[in-house]
C-alpha cells in the first residue's frame, strides 16, 4: 500500500460517501464523472481495500469504506486545523472559526464571545450553526464544526468526546400577565398547570419528559405540549397573545418579567417545586484527544467565563 496519501482523493472519498451518488459528489468536486470515478478507483488501489459497492444503480459504502470514512473526515478535519493554525501563526488578526450553539447558548453565552473575538482578531471569519443538542452532535461527528455549546440533560458516555459541563441556568413557567393563573388570589398548582397547553424552545427529545416530570404527570396521561420551536420571537409573541404556559430559561425573559408583561408562575407554585426541578443544563462538547485551533479554545474560554458570570449566586 502507498503511504503517501492525496488529500484531495481522501476528500473524493467523504464527498461520495456523503452523496452515495457519483455524479453529484463530482458536481462538488468540480470534476468530471469520469475523473471523479478515476479518482475513487485510485484511491482503493492505492489503499487496497474496496471502498463502495456500485453499480449501474446504486451506491454503497463497504464495511472497510465506513471504517474509512470516519478517519478521512479525521484526517481533513486535522488539515483544515493546520492550516488554519499556521494561519493564526503567520497573521494574528486572520483565522476561520466554525461552531455550533443551541438556542439558550446563542442567547445568554454566544453574543459577548463573539464580540471579544472580533475586537481581538479584526479579520477573523466566524461560522455559527444556531441548532439543538442532536443536530449539532451530528454535525461535530461529520466534522462540519469544531466544537458546539448547547442544552443537555443527557450524559455523554462516548469515549469520542470530551465534555465540558457549564453551571446551569434558572427556568422559568412563564404567562402573560391577564393569564388566568397570573390573576388569581390563590396559589396555583401543579393540577391548573397541567390543564393549559404550554410551549417551549425546542431543546431535544427529552423535552415531553421533563415536562412530565415538572407537572408530576402519570404516565398514562397525556403531556400537554402544544407548541415547541426554535424562534425565540415567535415563541415569546405565542405566550403573549394566548393563555400558552411557556417553559424555558429565565435570563431571555427577564425585561418582560421586570416590566410586568410575563409572569413567572414559579414563585407561585404551591407545593413549591424541588431544588434544582426547574434548571437548564449545557455543555461545550467537542471531539476527545484532539487538539483545538488557538481560535476556538479561545472561544471556549470566552464561553465558559460568560457561563460562570452568568451562573446564579
């Protein structure tokens, strides 16, 4: 087997396994049918191992070529890397920059990393995927982003990843102020809670769990999420115009909870929930044993110290 390796052929290969058609992995590659077929059939030989099962139908990754696949996707991600830590090297004020952060990350964390960024490296060029918990896994597993930051409430077993847990944040039941719930004298329960239909960012499939879990909800009755998705202004708009209870973070509705336009129906919640029932949990997740560019282990620097300035107390 040759051991010199043709970067250009390596990313053929991520480029065919990702379409699993040729014709359109040549499209992304600028090449003919022709060169691009030449170039998948080079790099199996050179390799020796069959990489895709074709024929005039179709196309499939072999067990080797999924094998592979994985490592080519390491192997690019690692050159992009060198690439752009030379970069940094040679021109401190340069540099590429792409990560993922969910919706609460993008909201509290995000914005004052990034504009320390940008003050300290002018020139920098940042790409941010704004997505939930499982879309951004993917994307890190596919090596489309470097690192991500976003709602968990699951523990990542997988020896793949290293995770970096950030305090966690105050929830909120939030309803506008004629909500019936907000106007009344008496406290309110979890029963009343549980007859109004709610609404909540869209985080990961755990949410109708946690749901359940907050209103005490047997599991033979249904939950009652009515609406979930990732536009805080449409979500916000929702629970001012109807009688929505929104579930979600409290820091993003702090200005309409000092001036009166939500309710937090929390503080009147009798029996008052457990300590730590109405929290939101995040994570900076990126691959274990692998080494960040300068750019984005300064960026995760940023991150977690906006965290920990955030953090309640």
């Amino acid at each position: 087997m040759n051991d010199s390796i043709d970067l250009k052929r390596v990313r053929h290969l991520v480029l065919l396994g990702e379409e699993l058609h040729f014709s359109r992995a040549a499209e992304r590659a600028n090449l003919s049918q022709t060169a691009f077929s030449r170039s998948i059939q080079s790099l199996e030989a050179d390799l020796g191992v069959r990489l895709f099962d074709r024929d005039t139908r179709s196309v499939a990754l072999t067990a080797a070529g999924r094998q592979i696949l994985a490592r080519a996707r390491e192997l690019l991600s690692c050159a992009g890397r060198l690439s752009a830590e030379a970069e940094h090297i040679a021109n401190a004020e340069g540099g590429e920059l792409t990560f993922g952060a969910g919706m609460m990350a993008a909201n509290l964390y995000v914005q004052d990393a990034l504009i320390e960024l940008r003050r300290s490296i002018p020139r920098l060029v940042v790409k941010v995927e704004v997505n939930h918990w499982h879309h951004l896994m993917h994307h890190l597993e596919q090596e489309h982003i470097e690192f991500f930051v976003a709602y968990s409430s699951e523990r990542i077993s997988d020896p793949r990843f290293s995770i970096t847990r950030l305090p966690a944040q105050p929830a909120a039941i939030a309803c506008r102020r004629d909500h019936p719930l907000a106007k009344q004298e008496a406290p309110v329960t979890l029963q009343q809670m549980a007859e109004y239909p709610w609404s909540s960012v869209i985080f990961n499939e755990s949410l109708p769990d946690r749901l359940r879990a907050v209103l005490d909800l047997p599991t033979d009755v249904p939950i009652p999420l009515a609406f979930s998705c990732n536009d805080l202004k449409l979500l916000r708009e929702t629970t001012l115009a109807s009688d929505t209870l929104l579930l979600t973070w409290r820091a993003w509705l702090e200005d309409d909870l000092h001036s009166g336009a939500v309710v937090d129906l929390d503080s009147r919640l009798r029996p008052a929930l457990p300590p730590g029932m109405l929290q939101v949990d995040s994570a900076i997740v990126c691959h274990a044993g692998r080494t960040l560019s300068p750019i984005a282990r300064r960026a995760i620097e940023l991150i977690i110290a906006s965290a920990n300035r955030l953090a309640p107390g």
